[in-house]
C-alpha cells in the first residue's frame, strides 16, 4: 500500500502538469570541444539548470521520481557510451526524500566518431526525457536536441564549457581501493561497514545512495564511527528493493576532505 501511496504523489502532479507549455528545468546539449577528430572519443554533456527549490533525479531516483533518459540519433559509425553520472544529493519530493540535483549538473556522454570519417562537419541529434520536481512535478518526454561540429585533424577545447566539464567530472563517484566495505542483511536492515585508511571524526555528511533501489532512500540511515575507526551504516530495505541482489552498488558522501571525489562501492552479501 505504501508503494501505491508513493506511485499516486507521483503520478499526480505530471497528470496536471504533462500539457504545461513551458517546463522550469534549463537545458542544453553542449561539448566539450570546438571540433571533433575522426576515430577518437570526445564528450558531450547535458546542462540542467534547476530554478530555486526545484531538482531532477539521479540515475536511480530512490523510492520517487523518474530518472533522466537521452536516446541517440547519430550519424553511421558514432557511438555513444553510458551517462557519467555526478554524485546525487537529497532531494525533496514533497514530503519524500529522493536522489537526483538541485542547482547545476552535467551529464556526461562518451562518444566515438569512425575512423572513416571524412565529412567536414557532423550533426548529433537526441531526445532527452527528463521529471523537474518543486511544488508540482514538470515531465518532459523525449524533447529534441542537436549540435554540429566541425571535423579536423585536431580536437580543440571549447574554453566556454570544457570548466563545466572538469567540474562535474570531478563529481563522478569512483572506487578506491585503498577503502574497504563489506555489507549483509539482518532483520529488515542492511549493515554496511567501511574501512577508511584514515581515522574520520565526524560522521555528518555521511551518506549511503543507492544505485540500484535496496536501500530507502526516505528512511534515516544511521551512521556510527566505531572506536576502530570503522563506518557503521544501517539502511533500511526498500519495500520495492529487487529480489536476490548480490552486491549493494551505490555512492557513499563523504565529509569535506576525506577523499577529492565521491566514493563508488559494490560489496558482495
């Protein structure tokens, strides 16, 4: 009941708002270089631009929201890659914690052109869906967008956006081996324990994102540093968690300075 509860707050808000003209989220496809170089890698990015007490969702939202989705049109013998996604924060939908931005953010999309490419310039289509999230919910469904870029022997940087870029790349989780996690269920919880290879103090700012929907996310984690030095989390179970999870991936925030990027984990049961 409570699932269908969740599902309804939802639904609700983009039934009313699915015929809005104007949607509040900003967003543009850009590059991170002027021009492009036949059979190498180069990024683009979708820039969401949040109004004030407005947000999108991660790539798993948590027990509300939908994620952002970009579906591509490109030219014979490009490839995309998966978004690079930045580290989620709490977001509010409306009494429900959820994972996705507020503010600014930039989905990073790997693409690589032929080797046999020898037209002068190439146009790159999408069609991103996205939910913006405030008082009221703002869907967007498959809206258009384009770039063109001129092929040469070299690719230059664009000086306008590659500073997004290397901002939010920054934001991207990653492993590190040097911590250590492990993880296993007990009575409705989930206990994930983290070894960190240098004593933190203060737990505030720690928090657990789930990647792929076990943990709810609207439930308050509890978070202990035991004499140790060990992090103790205890997450509770979604009730729409998937059945037979092996691993439990998902980011870990961490305080200012315990590591310069967010931490990426996936500890087996």
């Amino acid at each position: 009941m409570r699932f269908l509860g969740l599902l309804v707050a939802l639904l609700l808000p983009w039934r009313l708002q699915a015929s809005d003209a104007e949607n509040p989220l900003t967003v543009r496809l850009i590059s991170e270089t002027k021009n492009i170089q036949a059979g190498q890698p180069f990024f683009l990015g979708l820039h969401l631009v949040h109004p004030s007490g407005s947000h999108s969702y991660w790539k798993h939202p948590g027990i509300v929201g939908i994620a952002t989705r970009v579906e591509w049109d490109l030219p014979p013998g490009f490839r995309a890659g998966e978004i690079q996604w930045p580290a989620p924060q709490v977001v509010k939908m409306a009494s429900y914690d959820a994972q996705g931005y507020e503010g600014e953010t930039l989905l990073m999309v790997p693409i690589t052109s032929p080797e046999n490419l020898t037209a002068a310039s190439v146009t790159l289509n999408a069609k991103a869906s996205w939910m913006c999230c405030g008082k009221t919910c703002n869907p967007a469904v498959k809206i258009p967008f384009s770039i063109t870029l001129a092929v040469a022997d070299s690719a230059k940087i664009d000086p306008g956006t590659q500073p997004l870029f290397e901002k939010f790349r920054a934001l991207v989780p990653r492993p590190d081996p040097a911590w250590k996690s492990s993880v296993k269920r007990e009575e409705g919880h989930i206990l994930l324990t983290l070894q960190p290879p240098a004593a933190i103090s203060n737990p505030i700012g720690i928090r657990f994102f789930t990647a792929d929907g076990q943990v709810d996310s609207n439930q308050k984690q509890l978070v202990e540093i035991l004499p140790n030095g060990v992090i103790r989390m205890t997450l509770a179970i979604s009730e729409t968690a998937p059945d037979g999870s092996k691993t439990l991936p998902g980011v870990v925030s961490l305080p200012s300075g315990a590591l310069p990027f967010p931490l990426e984990i996936d500890p087996a049961f």
